[in-house]
C-alpha cells in the first residue's frame, strides 16, 4: 500500500505533469525521427536506390524503413532488461542520444549519385541505430508514465504518450508539405528533404534538457528499497508460464493489432495514395494532417473509455472494426479522384477512429500486464517485436503481395486477417486489468 500512496502522492502534485510531458515530448521527438524517414520513402527511392524501375527503388526504399523495424525487438531486450536492473529514467537518456545522433546525421548523407554503394549502406547503418534506440524508447516510456500515472484514472492519463507518433507525422508531413511548396522540385530533390533531419539539433537539444530534469518511477524506486532486482529478467520473464502467456498476448493482440492499424492508417495510406491512386503528393500530405487532427481527441476519449468501461472491450472492439473495414476502405480510396477530398477526408478520420480503440488504452496495458519486477523487460520485448516485425514490415509486404497478384489492395487480405485472429484470440484470453495495483 505504501508505493500505491506514494504514487498517488505523485500523480496529485505538478510533478507528474513536468514528467508527462518531458516523457512525451522525448517520445514525439522519437517519432519524429523515426517517422520522418517514412514519410519521405518515395523521396528516398531514387536519390538511394536508383533503378529503372520506379516499383522496385520504393520496394528498397520501405524495406530500409522495415530494417529499422526489425532491429527495435534487439534494442527493448537490450534496454528492457537495463530498466529493470538500474531504472527506468537512465535509459531514456541513451536512447534519445542515439535516436538524435542518427537522425541528424541522415541528413548530412551523401547521395548514390555522390558516392554510390555507400550511400544505401550507410543510410541502413543509421537506420539501424535509430530501431535500437526506438526499441528501447518505445515500450519503456509507457511503462515509465503508467508507473507514475498512479491507480486511478491510468487509461486516460497515458493516453496522452499515444498522441505522439501522430504529432511526429503530423510536424514531418507539415514541414515536407512547406518545403515542397516553396521550394523547387530540383531544389527539394537536392537540399530540402534534408531540412527535416536537421531540425532534429533542435528538437534534441529540448529533449535532452528535459529528460536530465525527470525522476525515477516511485513504484521503482519502492521495489528497490523492498526487494533484490533480478539479474536477468528477461530471462525470468520467459521462464514464468502466466508471464509468458501474458507476453504472448500483449505481442499478438495489443501491440500487433495497434501496430498493423498505425502502419495501414499512417503510413500506408499515404504511400497507397501517392503511388496508386497517384494524387498529388501535397494533397496527400493536407489529407493527411486533417486524419491526424481527428486521431489526436479519438485517442484522448478511447483512453478515458477504458478507465470506464475496460480495456478489454475497447480494444477487442478497434481490432474487429478493424479486420471488417480496411479491405472496403481501401477500396473506396483507390476509386477517389482530386476531387474527392470530402470523401476521402471521411474514409481516413473512420480508420483514424478505429486506430484510436486499440492505441488508445495500450500505454495503460503495457504496464498493467506484468509485476514491477519485470515489468520493463516483459512489456517492451513483444511490444516492439510486433511494432518491428509485424507493422514495421507491413508496407513492404503488402506492397510485394500487391505485385506478386498484380493487384493494388490485395495484399491487404494480410492484415485483414491478422486482425481477425487477433480480436478472437483477445476475446478468448485477454484479462481486464484496468483496476490492477501496479505496484504487486
């Protein structure tokens, strides 16, 4: 009972708001980095993998993207296991350290057209320092909020970390929309696409100043006065049958569900839109500022909805919704013209809607799931393997699946099916967990 009041202490004082945001603004910074290079997957394409096939340059384009993807498990089972051994705060200065030096440092690449072979190699090498790095953020920030979120009200307090991959895309795709519209075509190609990576000396430098302001959770900080932290708790997570079941459905059901609606509605809507339906790539972009404005309450409200009704309802909900809908949605969007903004509009804030139900109670579920003891460890491992391996390589295998049966949305029967199987799964066997004592 003496951590719970201690937290509560916490989250009743301005401090847990000084830690909510220092934590979400490291995260948004994070996202931004991370996602700029989404964005600009077309860009990337010719100036890094040149070919004289447009298809097979973005192919090499989103798998880069899905490389950084892949690696974000091997980062949450490095610095999982290093949170739950010193702490959760020390953590978060490595990781935004190397999420910022990567990033800015993409934007100081050479091109292939510069130096060749090099170019696509080292532009891969940076891609992979940013996936550790995300891998050791993404997961271990929730934990980190959920902990000093207290006992009451944790859904909709944490709900707010979920606001930043959205705003990340939401600031990238403003400033790329800006730049393409003053600048050239040539001088965007040449200098202009770089300018978003360099903002990131900015954003770092804010970041960084933030986060050496943050304390320590003070459930943490109780189990180190309590009780010996484990050696090696990754390995005690997977040795423990409830822990790993509980692993499993965290992997399965929460984080792949949220992740395949976040790549399907913020990323690969975008790359569908440019490529398929070929719209302007500025309209695009407006298109896609306005889906994001929607997500941003959605998610606040589907937070503040698990604290009332469960977290179990709420995302089982988003992950039939969503398994029912992608397919037709995409198929209206490949009929959409320029002129069909109002239309189009609708169809991206509906998905929005649907992202919202499973994204929206996930920080609170992260943490919820497991005990104290192992906690960091245990969320962010499944967390970022269904991020990496299941969403990070969504746009590249629907885009394959596309071409292999020379179709524009047939590949997307992938993760129509995926969240099929995960809403059954959770139906089954996922536990409620919106009144769990986080500090057991």
């Amino acid at each position: 009972m003496k951590a719970t009041h201690v937290s509560e202490i916490q989250t009743s004082s301005p401090s847990y708001r000084k830690v909510a945001i220092a934590a979400c603004f490291g995260t948004f910074l994070e996202w931004y980095d991370f996602l700029t290079f989404a964005t600009l997957a077309v860009v990337f394409g010719p100036l890094f993998f040149p070919s004289s096939d447009p298809s097979t340059a973005l192919l090499a384009s989103l798998a880069t993207f899905g490389v950084g993807m892949v690696v974000r498990p091997i980062g949450a089972a490095i610095f999982g296991s290093i949170g739950d051994r010193i702490g959760r705060r020390p953590v978060f200065m490595i990781t935004i350290t190397l999420m910022g030096i990567a990033t800015v440092c993409v934007g100081f690449l050479p091109t292939y057209a510069q130096v060749g072979i090099w170019a696509p190699i080292l532009l891969v090498s940076l891609r992979l320092l940013q996936g550790l790095s995300a891998g050791g953020e993404i997961g271990g920030s929730a934990v980190y909020l959920t902990e000093h979120a207290g006992d009451t009200n944790r859904g909709y307090k944490t709900s707010f970390l979920q606001l930043m991959g959205p705003l990340g895309i939401l600031v990238s795709t403003l400033q790329i929309a800006l730049l393409q519209t003053y600048l050239t075509q040539e001088e965007f190609l040449s200098w202009g696409w770089r300018v978003p990576f360099w903002v990131s000396i900015i954003l770092l430098l804010i970041a960084f100043k933030a986060r050496m302001a943050l304390e320590e959770t003070p459930i943490y900080l109780q189990l180190s006065k309590t009780e010996a932290h484990s050696k090696s708790p990754l390995r005690d997570n997977l040795k423990d049958p409830e822990t790993r079941k509980r692993m499993f459905l965290l992997f399965f059901c929460i984080s792949a569900g949220g992740a395949v609606l976040f790549f399907c509605v913020q990323v690969y809507t975008s790359v569908f839109l440019k490529t398929t339906v070929r719209l302007a790539p500025q309209l695009v972009d407006q298109l896609n500022v306005y889906a994001t404005v929607a997500l941003l309450p959605l998610t606040v409200f589907a937070g503040w909805l698990s604290d009332k009704i469960g977290r179990k309802p709420v995302v089982v909900s988003g992950l039939i919704l969503g398994a029912t809908l992608i397919l037709p949605a995409f198929h209206f969007l490949q009929q959409a013209t320029s002129h069909s903004m109002i239309f189009i509009t609708a169809i991206l804030v509906g998905l929005s809607g649907i992202l919202s139900l499973v994204v929206g109670p996930q920080t609170a579920l992260l943490a919820e799931l497991f005990p104290t003891k192992t906690r960091n460890s245990a969320a962010t491992l499944p967390h970022n393997l269904a991020a990496g391996w299941i969403g990070g390589l969504l746009p590249l295998i629907v885009t394959w699946l596309n071409q292999q049966w020379a179709s524009d949305i047939a590949g997307l029967w992938y993760p129509t099916l995926f969240l099929a199987s995960g809403a059954l799964v959770a139906i089954m066997f996922l536990p409620e967990t919106n009144q769990s004592n986080l500090s057991h």
